[in-house]
C-alpha cells in the first residue's frame, strides 16, 4: 500500500503516515519496529529522551529495506540546546541509530525558560547543511516560539510536531503553521488514552457507518486534515489496522462532526512549563 507524502517547504517531501515509539519499551523497540517496518510503515518517529534509539536503528538494519526507502526522525532533548550541545547530541543520535543521515531532526522543546532555542536552530541549520541531516524542525513549539524564531532566521521549520487529537487541535498554531508553510505532525493523535474519543458519537457512528474502529476514524480524520500522524501500538494486529486506513473516506458531515470536538483538552505538559 502506498502511503502519501507531504510536500515540506525544503523540497523534501515526507509519508503521512508514521510509526512512533514514544514509551515504547528500549528493550521491546526492535521487535516492536521490526513488526510495523513488515506491515508496511516506512516512517519511523523516535527521539534521544525515548532511550530507544538503538532499537529502531538495530531493526532498520535487520529488516534489509534500502535506506532511501526509509524516512526516520529523531529530536534533541532539552538539556542538549545550544551550539556544541548540538552537534554532539546529534552525533550521539546518528551512532546509536547506525545511520549517515537523518530525515527529519526536531527541537524537542522549545524550552523557553533556557532560552537558547534561537541558538540551537542556527545549530540545526549547520547540520543540515553538512548534508547529514536532510530536513530540520521543531516540535511542540506555539506562535509565540515560531515568531520568534522566524524573527532571527531566514530558515523556515519544515515541520512543528504537537500534540494534536480532535479534543485539542491548537487552531492559533496550525493556522500559523499553514500561513508560513510549516507542516504539522500530530503526535498523541488518538488522545493517549487519557481522553474518550472512541466513546464519543462522533467517532463511534462514524466507525460503525463505515465499518471500520474507532482509531481508524480518528486517524482517517487526520489524514483528510493534511496531518501527518504516526499512531503507536505494540501489537501487530493493531499496527496493521492502524495502517489500513487508505481505503475509506469520511464525509463532510463526519469531518465537520469530529472537528467540533475541540475542547482545548491537552492531555501532556503546555511547552512553557517543559524546561
């Protein structure tokens, strides 16, 4: 099954849909990846703070795929910003993962309160133009982090990755994002369990008109948005599920019906207080 891609503001362009192993178990990751590479997902999404670097890379290397048919992501952690850090950090990423390159790197954090996010996108810049990182990006950054960024750089983030679910869809952030060119990534796109979407009417009339679950309504819901999203699972049943979603569309109505679900329901930390 061929996934789409999404055109980013570099000429690179990236699958929409995505395996994240965020609270995947470092000594379960490679097995766990290995399942989702044979299912078909070519997007890996991981980060250092993860601690499991090593096990996507030790899959990617098992699973025989070429690497150009890879898109793998990773992101620096927070206490890594600023220039050196960077750079160090980043090769730290590379060795554990067992690559040349990397995709995609984020900024994790914005980490307002070390206020060094600036500095550590200049940083970013670098990487990238050492060829060793082919797209650069930010992750859980609001409109006041973007303007500011975009204030003292002429490099535009080729994608922001928030938290983003029907509950809480950061409008002011993606309307933003949308003006500037900046993809966005959903991570949390079922609501982490800590919010009832599958319960809702919305979504649960909409699995049962087109037969198919709740999570694949939801994720079906993301992808019409022109998010890119990258569920996570442990089993390979539900990996598989989550990644047969091509096949059916949602209607206006439906479409209208989740996205009036906005409830500002953040389920993780507002990025002001992650330092």
């Amino acid at each position: 099954m061929t996934v789409p891609r999404i055109q980013l503001n570099d000429g690179h362009s990236i699958p929409q849909l995505g395996f994240g192993v965020f609270k995947v178990d470092p000594a379960e990751t490679e097995r766990i990846v290995s399942d989702a590479l044979e299912v078909g997902y070519r997007h890996l999404d991981t980060a250092r703070i993860y601690g499991n670097e090593e096990g996507v890379g030790r899959a990617v290397a098992a699973s025989g795929i070429p690497r150009e048919q890879l898109y793998v992501t990773t992101k620096l952690w927070n206490d890594d910003q600023g220039t050196q850090s960077v750079h160090d950090a980043f090769d730290a990423s590379l060795e554990r993962l067992g690559l040349d390159y990397v995709d995609l790197y984020l900024i994790h954090w914005p980490s307002p309160a070390r206020d060094r996010y600036v500095e550590t996108w200049h940083a970013f810049e670098e990487l990238r133009d050492s060829g060793r990182v082919r797209s650069i990006g930010v992750s859980n950054f609001l409109v006041p982090h973007l303007e500011r960024l975009l204030g003292e750089s002429d490099v535009v983030p080729a994608v922001d990755q928030i938290e983003l679910h029907p509950a809480h869809q950061q409008p002011a952030t993606t309307a933003f994002a949308e003006e500037h060119g900046i993809a966005i990534e959903a991570w949390g796109p079922l609501g982490q369990g800590k919010y009832p979407l599958f319960e809702l009417p919305e979504v649960a009339d909409a699995a049962a008109a087109h037969g198919r679950s709740p999570a694949q309504v939801v994720i079906r819901w993301h992808l019409q948005r022109g998010h890119i999203v990258f569920p996570k699972s442990s089993t390979r049943a539900r990996m598989a599920e989550n990644f047969d979603v091509f096949d059916f569309e949602l209607g206006e109505a439906e479409m209208q019906a989740i996205t009036a679900l906005e409830r500002e329901g953040r389920v993780s930390s507002h990025p002001d207080e992650v330092n």
